[in-house]
C-alpha cells in the first residue's frame, strides 16, 4: 500500500492558518484550502500583507469578522508563539505588536526595572524560578471555602426541592401509586446551581514584580479548588496559564508557568493585552457571564483610549468586572492615576489588591456583593 503523499513543508504554515480560522468558527471549504495554496504560489508573495490579500480573496472571510482574520493573521504569522497543547486549539501565547520604530533595543528584565515600582512600555523576556512552598492562612481558606461560597449559576438541568416553580410530576406519581392513587403532597423541581466561570487576569510587568508570584499561587489554589477557571498573564505578552495550572502538585505547576511566560517584570501594556485578549474569539469567550477578576496596579504607559475600550467591552461581557490593585489601601480609595480614573465607572469593584489575604477576602464575598 502506497503513503499518503506528505504536505510540502513550506505549504504547513498555511494550511495550519486555515484550520486556525476554522477553530474560530469561520466556515471554510477544503476547495477554499486549495485556492489559497495556489493564489499564494501564483503570486510569489513578498510580504505578510500579500499573504493577507490572498487570504481575503480566496478564503472570503464575512465582513463583519474581518476584524478577528485580521487578528489572527497577526496572531499565526506576526507576533503568536506556538505552545505545545492538545490538538485543535490555537496559540495561547499573544506578542503584543509594539507601535515604536522597531530600533530600540530592549533592556534586560533585571536592568529595565530593579525595583518594581515603575511602569514601562518596552518589551523585556526573562525567566522566572519560583522558591517552594510556603503555608499560607489565605490560600488554606481559599482552598476550603471556595466550592461553597463563589458565584454560582442558575442551571438548565432541575433538582428535587421543598419550594420551586416546577412541578415534579413523575415523584408526585410515584407516590400517589404508593398511597393508592391519594396525592398527599405534590413535589416541586427548582434549577440545580452550578459553579460561574471565572476568569484570573494576572499583571506580571515590572510594576507588579512583587506580587506576580503570590498571585500565581493563589491562582493554582483556585484552578483546583472549582472548576471553569481561566487564568491568563500579561505584561507585554498575553499567556494562558489554564492548562499549566491544572497539575496537582504547586511545584510542578508553578514551574510551568514560569517556563510558559516570557516576559516577567517587563514593560505594562495593559490595554493592547485586553484588546488581544478580546480579539481572540476562543478567549474572549471565557469572559462572557463569568465573574472577571483582574490583578493590577494600573500604571499603564500605553494608549488610555485602547485600555478604556477595552475594560468597557470586558463589562458588558462579564457578570461582575473587579479591578484589584496594590494602590487600593483603606476604604475610602479614590483612584489618582489617569489610568484607573479613565475605567473607574466600568468595573463594578476597584479594591485593595496588595495581599493575599485581601485579594482571598474579595473573591469569596463576590456572590454577596453581586446580590446586595
């Protein structure tokens, strides 16, 4: 039996694009694949922009999704990284393209911000090595009390209850038969609760250097305390950290995290890491009814309109948007910088961020404060 003739290595960048798009819910016919390889051979491209033109006239993207091909395009043959995961699923490693020159040489992360305490814009790659495991009174209580006390949804599927909307017909039948056909108590269904989506935005820029670890641990915490947890990193790059996340030992998941995230203590670009994050369709789907909570101090150095856009798109799309930040400290917290102020009245809570313990206390009070 003869092979199956094998894909030209040149033409894999291409095809993986198509299935790429295919991923995110853009219908595409094997004839649309054919078309795209030869308009591609026939044009001798000479640029990405030449690749894009042959894209849009042969795989004929929807007008109103232009946008995300446009996205992914940049995503696939721009600035993604490709990380090794189950087949099927798209890069979950987005470079942010920088808006400078291109000459600037980038600093090292431990030249470019020693401190901790100064937001920049320039991308800085480092690595990161986390010590072991300390206890932690707020993790413990995380890990014990979040099964029962985050948000919950109503469900689709009923349950048995005392009161309901619903009547349980087939109980109340059951039990007629045992009493000689007499209805004694007519049974009531209510909708069975199910754990919210949550979704874990962690700043890991320069800003933050001193937070970024405990954050990681309490996000581990979370990831294995309750199901439908996303988490995701940015600073100069956008990361999901979900599926390193879900290894049971602290150690190990840490450990692939670090190795995951590249740009640790670097520059802060807070509004083009949401813009990115909600471009993807994949990922700006995990936001949709979950309860967003995002980790940072706000000291954004990029655009104010791109990050306002951004977290205001984020709120519609949430359930319930809290902002945690290091700067928060009392009650009375009125924020000073332009950043903060610009998305003020679209998060629902803009809260102290600067420990564990204060950061455990807020997401485990988000069903109270949702309904008070």
């Amino acid at each position: 039996m003869s092979e199956a003739p094998q894909l030209p290595r040149a033409a894999r960048a291409f095809v993986s694009f198509v299935a790429l798009l295919r991923a995110n819910g853009f219908a595409i016919a094997p004839e649309q694949t054919t078309a795209f390889l030869q308009a591609i051979e026939l044009l001798g491209p000479r640029g990405p922009d030449d690749i894009r033109q042959a894209g849009l006239a042969t795989l004929a993207p929807p007008p109103e999704r232009r946008a995300a091909y446009d996205m992914l395009f940049r995503i696939h043959f721009l600035g993604g990284e490709e990380v090794p995961g189950a087949e099927g699923e798209d890069e979950e490693v987005v470079r942010l393209q920088d808006e400078g020159r291109g000459d600037e040489e980038p600093p090292l992360a431990d030249d470019a911000n020693v401190s901790g305490e100064m937001a920049v814009r320039a991308e800085a790659l480092a690595e990161r090595r986390f010590g072991p495991s300390r206890p932690n009174d707020a993790l413990r209580r995380l890990a014990r009390e979040a099964p029962t006390r985050l948000p919950r949804r109503r469900g689709h599927r009923r349950m048995r209850a005392r009161r309901g909307p619903w009547a349980d017909l087939r109980r109340t039948l059951r039990e007629s038969v045992r009493n000689d056909g007499e209805v004694m108590r007519l049974g009531r269904l209510k909708r069975r609760p199910r754990p919210r989506k949550m979704l874990l935005l962690i700043d890991v820029s320069g800003s933050m250097k001193a937070r970024s670890e405990d954050n990681l641990r309490l996000a581990h915490t979370l990831v294995q305390a309750t199901p439908n947890v996303e988490v995701f990193t940015f600073g100069t790059r956008l990361t999901r950290l979900t599926r390193a996340l879900r290894l049971k030992r602290r150690e190990q998941a840490l450990a692939a995290a670090a190795h995951l995230v590249s740009d640790w203590d670097g520059g802060t670009r807070i509004g083009d890491a949401l813009q990115a994050f909600l471009a993807v369709p994949r990922f700006g789907g995990y936001a949709r009814g979950a309860a967003v909570v995002i980790l940072s101090d706000g000291l954004e150095r990029g655009d104010l309109a791109a990050l306002r856009d951004a977290v205001a798109k984020l709120s519609r799309r949430a359930w319930h948007l809290s902002w945690l930040t290091p700067l928060a400290v009392g009650s009375g917290f009125v924020p000073q910088t332009e950043a903060l102020i610009a998305i003020r009245r679209f998060v629902d809570d803009m809260v102290d961020g600067g420990s564990s313990a204060a950061v455990v206390a807020h997401v485990l009070s988000l069903r109270q404060r949702r309904t008070a």
